[in-house]
C-alpha cells in the first residue's frame, strides 16, 4: 500500500475509536435502559470497524480527546439526537476517504455500507423525549414570532413610544401563548397522541413566553422604536436561523428551504403590519 492509502486508512482509524468513545460515554451518561444498549451497540461497531482498519495499518492509533469532549457536551446541552447526527453529519467528508480507499480495497466496501445502514437504523430507534414535543416548542415559537414581530412593527409607527410599545407588546404575547397553550391542550386531549396534553402545552407556552420576552427587550433598551424594531426583526432572524438548525439537524429536514420560508413569512407580516399602523395612525389621528 502507499503512504496516501495508508494515510487514509489511519484518518478512518481515528475516526472510528473517536466514535467508539464518543458513544460508550453517551451510552454511560443516559438513565434510558433502551437509549443506552443502542448506543453501546453501535459504539461496538465502530470498535470492529476500528479493528478492521488496524488489520491493515498494524499500528494503534489515538483518539481524538477533543472530539469526544465536544460531542458528548452537546450531546447532554442540546439533546442526544440532534448530538449524534450533527457527529454524523461532520463525518461526510469521511465517506469520501472511505470511497477511495474501497476502489483499492473492495472488502472495505462492506463496512461501509455496515456502517451507513446500520448506525442510521439504530439512530433512528433513539427515544427522546424533547423531540416527542419538538413540534409543540415549534408551534409556540412560530406563532410567537409571526405574530408580535408583526403585533410590534404595527405598534412602532401607530405608537413610537417604545415604553408603551414594549408594555403592550408583553401584554399581548402572554394572553396569546395562554390561549395558544389552552389550545394545544384540548387539541392533544382530543387526539390521543403519545405526547401528554398537559406537557405538550406548557412546551408550548413556555416557548411562546421565552421568544416573547426576548422579541421586546430592545424596546426596554433603546429609546428610538425604530431602531428597536430593527433590533427586533434582527432577533427574529437569529432565532428563526437558530432553531431552523436544530430542527434540520435532528429531524433530517431541509435547512435552506425552511429557514427561507419562516424568514420571508416573518418580514412580509411585518411589513404588512408596519404599513397597517402608519395608515391607522393616519386615520384616526392617534398620537402617544
């Protein structure tokens, strides 16, 4: 073999006892019997593909300590699923070593294919219980940040006074994430579906009350509402882009396309809802 293919060989070493690692500490850290045997599982795996690879290198090779380090922190910070997956995800550059090392090695070609089938199987199985009502903190979230960036760009040109604006703002946003977790409620109740209604909703409102509070902070800091409304679509944004993320990674779901589609949604309702409060200031001749 050549130092490039023996290079390769040793790169996919690495990654499979870095793996190894990554999910024997996984599988230690979680009380979930289940959870924790397929993560064993597939932490085995990667040992045997660890040890496939050294039948040709001969050597040990190290595992990377930082890797490991990082993947189990936000593994415990951000959930287990989406942990694992964005792991997944950075080892695709990965597969295209192993593609060229198989055009050498045609045997290789079977653990591939072992590993791309199976892990992705086994990952698949992985209960957890915050993606189980990913969908109501999604409904909180969207509803909160369509409807008070519009509610708040309304409110800026009717009102421009960022005091009142903010007030009325936090007023708003907590009588709707009650009515939107009231409504969560009744419709799990009446659906019967594995997630607990009472659970389902207080996701809902909770998250709805977060995005709240975090969409009217810069109307309590800076004097100027438009610069506060400029500050608050900014938020929206990063917050769209933020959870669109999490999501795309934990659920498989296309980031570009739903990132794209929340943000465009929550400008054009703003800037619907701006236009309605410079022409309801207009008409009614209110001033505050």
């Amino acid at each position: 073999m050549d130092a490039a293919l023996i290079d390769k060989l040793i790169t996919s070493q690495r990654n499979e006892i870095t793996e190894y690692y990554v999910y024997a500490a996984l599988a230690d850290r979680i009380k979930d019997q289940k959870n924790s045997e397929i993560l064993t599982q597939i932490s085995n795996d990667e040992k045997a593909h660890y040890d496939f690879w050294k039948s040709y290198t001969h050597i040990d090779v190290h595992k990377n300590r930082f890797k490991i380090f990082l993947y189990v922190l936000i593994a415990r910070v951000f959930g287990l699923t989406f942990g694992i997956k964005l792991m997944e995800k950075g080892e695709k550059k990965a597969e295209v070593a192993y593609s060229e090392i198989a055009k050498f090695m045609p045997e290789a070609q079977s653990i591939i294919d072992d590993e791309n089938h199976h892990e992705n199987l086994l990952i698949g199985l992985i209960e957890e219980e915050r993606l189980t009502y990913i969908g109501a903190i999604v409904l909180g979230l969207n509803d909160a940040l369509v409807e008070l960036t519009g509610a708040l760009a309304g409110m800026t040109f009717a009102i421009q006074n960022p005091r009142i604006i903010a007030l009325a703002g936090m007023i708003t946003g907590i009588a709707a994430s009650f009515s939107m977790a009231v409504a969560l409620y009744l419709s799990e109740k009446s659906a019967n579906s594995t997630a607990k209604p009472l659970k389902a909703a207080l996701y809902t409102g909770i998250s709805y009350i977060i995005t709240v509070s975090v969409l009217v902070l810069p109307y309590l800091l800076i004097t100027n509402p438009f610069i506060s409304l400029i500050f608050t679509m900014i938020i929206a944004l990063l917050i769209i882009f933020v959870f669109t993320f999490y999501i795309s990674i934990a659920k498989d779901y296309s980031f570009k396309h739903r990132f794209l589609e929340m943000a465009i949604l929550n400008v054009s309702v703003a800037l619907i809802t701006f236009g309605i409060g410079a022409l309801v200031r207009e008409v009614f001749g209110v001033v505050v």
